[in-house]
C-alpha cells in the first residue's frame, strides 16, 4: 500500500527522517547527521516545484499573464511585460534548490553506502529513474524560459553542465549551449524510461503524482520526450524524429495517465493560488478577454460555439458580489453541479466576462474585479496541478501525424473529462468541432494547457497559435457603454508594451536573474555568449527552436 508523506517544511521533513530510524539502533552516532529517506525528498520536491513554479509570482506575474490567461485588476506593469525582476531572480534560485532534492535521490541509490538502504523505499533504478523524469521537466521548461542555463546531467560528461555542483567546488557554473541541454534532456528521458523496471514499485510511499507506479513514470518519460522532440523539429528534425520512434509505444493512452500533483485542503499545503486567494486574501487576478472570448465563441476558429470549460475555468460575475471578502470567491465554489444546466442562471455565458488584457492600471481598476470574472477550479485547495496529461499528448499525435481528426477529437474529450465537464456537455461541444487542421489543433491545445503557462507560451513561440492573443499596439478593448468613462463611450483602449524591444508580438523569453552579473559574472558572461553576444540577454531574443 502506497502512503502519502506530508510535505509542510523541510524542518518536518528531517523530524520524519530521524524519527523513522529503528529505536533500537544503537551502534550509529547519535552526533552523525542522519540520512534522509528519499520518498521524504521526492515529496518534498514534486511539491516545492508546483508550489515553487505554479505560484502567483512566477506563473502569476509572467507566464499565466503573458500567454493571456489572466489579467490584473491592478499593477498592469506586468501583463504589458515589465516583470517584477528581482522576483523573478529569487524563483529562478529557489527552483534549483529544488533540484539538489532530486539529485540527492540519485545519489542515495547510487552510493555503495546508502544505496542497499534507499532500497527499502522502492527499486533503487527506479527512484533514480524518477528523480530524472522529474529533473529534466524542470530543465525543459528553465531552457525555454531563459534558453542558455547551468545545467546538470546525470547521464553526460559534458564539461559545460555544472549545475548542483557546489559540493564539487563549483560555484560558479557555465551557462550551457542551449541545443546541448535539450539533446540531453532528451537523452536523459530515454535512458530514464529505459531503466525503469515496471514490476517493481518506484517509490513505496512519498509520490503524490503515480502513487509509486512505475509503468506510469515510464509512460511520463516517453510522452515527455514527444513533447520535447517537437518542440525542437523545425529546428532540430533528425534529432526529434529519433527521439520519437524511440518512444512512439510508450506514450500516455488514457485520463489515468495523467501526471496530477493534488495539494491538500489544509491551508499550509494548499495549491498555490488557492493560497494566493483564500490565505492571503488577494484578488489580483482575473480572467483575460481574449482568453474568455474564445471559450464564448465570439472569436477564434471555433466562434459561435461556447465551450464549456469556460464554466470550470472561470467564475460566473454572481461570485464577485463577494469580491471584499476574500475567501468567499476563491476556493472553487463555482464549479457546476451535475444537476446545474450549464448555459442558463448562474451559468449563463452573459456571466462570464474578461478583463481586456494589455490596459493601463489606471483603466483596470476602474473596471475593477467585480465587473469580470475571476478564475474558479484552480482556486480550489486540492486543485491538481499537471506536469503533462494526456490530452496534451493526445494534440502532440495529431500534429505529428499531419493533423489527424481522431488524436484532436480525443484532445479535447480528454481536456474536458480532466477539468469535469458532463459527458453531454462533452458531446454536444465535440459535435460543432470543425475539422482538424493546424490552427483547429493548436487552438484547442491552447485551451487545454489552461495553468501550464510556460508550456502554453512556448507552444505560441514555436507555432504562432492562438491567433486570438490581442499584440502589442492593437486595440484590446472598445468601451461600448462607458464602463470606464461615460465621457469617453465608443473610445478604443490599446495594448501598449512597456519593453522597448517588444512592441508587436509576446515576449522571446525572460532575462537572465538579474543579480547574476554580480553572483556568477563568469557565468552569466557565457550565457550573454551563448544567445549571440553583448546586448542579447534581453525579452526580444528568440531561441534557437523558435523558428516562427
């Protein structure tokens, strides 16, 4: 039987540690530190990473922001991408810090001295298996976030991958070729799936996403690497190709596949936003018009349809009448019941409206977050926050196969059972569904990696799609009845960029830490290298896989 270590602070992670020892061992020396368990560090870091990179600061204020998802009521600043630097410099540390948990997974099940120990927790091939699945999702979306990066292999002896190396003296890394990283990572998920035994178990307790499940872990390497190996094709096509028919049996085939990591109802090991919300008591965020206005089918390849998601993605205008008091909105308290008939009340699409994305704050706020809808299921305490699931994968196949009609039809049956939509509603949706092609695909892969901004942004960035994103320099909203100023009905508000060098299109990527000049100027000198030289580390800079 699998059991789920809590996962409140690494303080209580060592109090478990030292109190799972036998008692009755008394030949060890009660002044030697003492080795912690590995579920205790997979726990510890399949949380730290969704609490770390789900959170309202580093998807919040960039990625959910940037791939026009939400919106803010207030501090616009960074929905017109100035981001918040010195935030975005502590997220970027604190997410290698989760990394040296998984590192120390593989060190522990490699060591003569521990390794015969670790075992206990599940096979030792197995652990260390998981442990780089899940480094190298990390690294995949770090590499397409800033491109050249400090990198650590487990697999390589690349001289340039010197990350998580500061035990070995190297406190300084290089920023690595981004093309090497991502050909390793690829390389890393292969020789990952490929250990892993799936008639022993992964982990005997500690992994909130498969519950120790090995074939599954296996099945997440493999439909990582289709993930990874299109994202580089245009780029990179021999290189992808390989990848894929090394891995092409192994994907994920069904909802039960889905890699989910579902947090707790106690406040202290909420979801991210749900702490955000109803800990924290802050409505910043709010639903973005052109994300709302495709899901109400007023634009877009699939206009004159709502979808139905709008219903679990969103909160109706009924929950903002609350909007004071916190809590009150924000827990999830929205999401439609079996017997709700979706389309009319509460649930009426008339309730469901976006901020315009891209306004001043000065305009925002006078429409005010009690005017649009705020976001409803990810809210919730429990929310289960994806590393990939199978819809994703499913869009992946219809692309890769020219896209193919069945793959985008179970894409989005998949994305809907995942988020709760009735069969019926399911049906009725799939049956107005244009055909397959590449913007019908695209756009539907869009919609269903609804809170994985980074993978959503890095999608736009390699395909162009969605179209419906309102660009730098383009009308965002027209104020038809004066919502802002009844001297000014009829004006038209505009999506002005607040980056010199992004003025028609979303952000290339995010600059490098910006204290890294002064921590690691060595390092940071060859990553500035690395993009193309002097004046490169800056939000226009595309990387080397984005072609579009």
């Amino acid at each position: 039987m699998i059991r789920t270590i809590k996962y409140t602070a690494i303080a209580s992670l060592l109090f478990f540690a030292s109190c799972s020892e036998k008692l009755t061992e008394t030949n060890e020396n009660p002044n030697a530190p003492t080795t912690v368990p590995t579920p205790s560090l997979l726990i510890n870091a399949q949380y730290r990473l969704v609490d770390d990179i789900r959170d309202e600061w580093y998807s919040g204020r960039q990625a959910l922001l940037w791939s026009q998802y939400w919106s803010q009521a207030n501090y616009t600043e960074e929905d017109r991408y100035q981001y918040r630097e010195n935030s975005n410099a502590s997220s970027f540390k604190v997410i290698y810090s989760d990394l040296m948990d998984l590192k120390t997974i593989i060190e522990l099940n490699t060591d003569p001295a521990t390794k015969d120990k670790m075992s206990a927790y599940g096979n030792n091939d197995n652990q260390i298996a998981v442990a780089r699945i899940l480094k190298s999702w990390t690294f995949m979306l770090l590499t397409e976030t800033y491109g050249p990066i400090p990198y650590e292999s487990h697999g390589s002896n690349d001289p340039t991958f010197q990350a998580l190396q500061a035990k070995e003296g190297i406190v300084n890394p290089v920023y690595a070729d981004p093309k090497d990283i991502y050909v390793d990572i690829l390389k890393e998920l292969r020789e990952s799936a490929d250990m892993i035994k799936e008639s022993e178990v992964a982990f005997t307790e500690g992994d909130n996403i498969y519950q120790g499940d090995a074939s599954k872990w296996k099945k997440l390497a493999n439909s990582l690497i289709l993930r990874g190996a299109m994202r580089i094709r245009d780029a990179a096509p021999d290189i992808a190709e390989a990848a894929i028919l090394a891995a092409k049996d192994g994907f994920m085939t069904s909802d039960a596949d889905n890699a989910l990591f579902h947090n707790e109802s106690t406040a202290a090991n909420a979801s991210p936003f749900y702490k955000a919300y109803a800990v924290n008591n802050r409505t910043d965020f709010t639903m973005a018009k052109p994300f709302m206005d495709l899901l109400r089918g007023d634009t877009g390849p699939f206009a004159g349809t709502v979808d139905p998601r709008i219903y679990y993605f969103a909160a109706p205008l009924d929950a903002t009448a609350t909007a004071a008091a916190g809590p009150a909105i924000s827990k999830g308290d929205y999401l439609p019941k079996a017997t709700d008939v979706l389309g009319a009340g509460t649930y009426s699409v008339d309730n469901y409206i976006g901020m315009p994305y891209g306004l001043e704050s000065e305009y925002t706020s006078k429409i005010g977050a009690t005017k649009v809808s705020l976001p409803n299921a990810p809210m919730q305490a429990t929310f289960g926050n994806p590393f990939m699931d199978y819809a994703e994968v499913c869009f992946l196949l219809s692309e890769y196969n020219g896209w193919s009609q069945p793959e985008y039809v179970e894409g989005v049956k998949a994305s809907m059972r995942r988020w709760g939509v009735q069969e019926t509603a399911i049906n009725s949706y799939v049956a107005t569904l244009p055909a397959a092609n590449e913007e019908n695909v695209l756009t539907q892969k869009y919609i269903a990696l609804y809170m994985q901004p980074y993978n959503a942004w890095a999608e736009y960035r390699r395909t162009g799609f969605p179209k419906t994103m309102v660009l730098p320099g383009e009308v965002s909203f027209v104020d038809t009845e004066g919502i802002i100023s009844a001297d000014n009905i009829g004006k038209s508000y505009y999506f002005e960029s607040l980056v010199s060098d992004v003025e028609d299109d979303l952000p290339a990527r995010v600059k490098f830490a910006n204290d890294e000049p002064l921590l690691n100027p060595s390092g940071y000198n060859s990553g500035v290298e690395e993009l193309g030289g002097e004046g490169s580390d800056k939000m226009s800079t595309k990387l080397w896989w984005d072609l579009n």
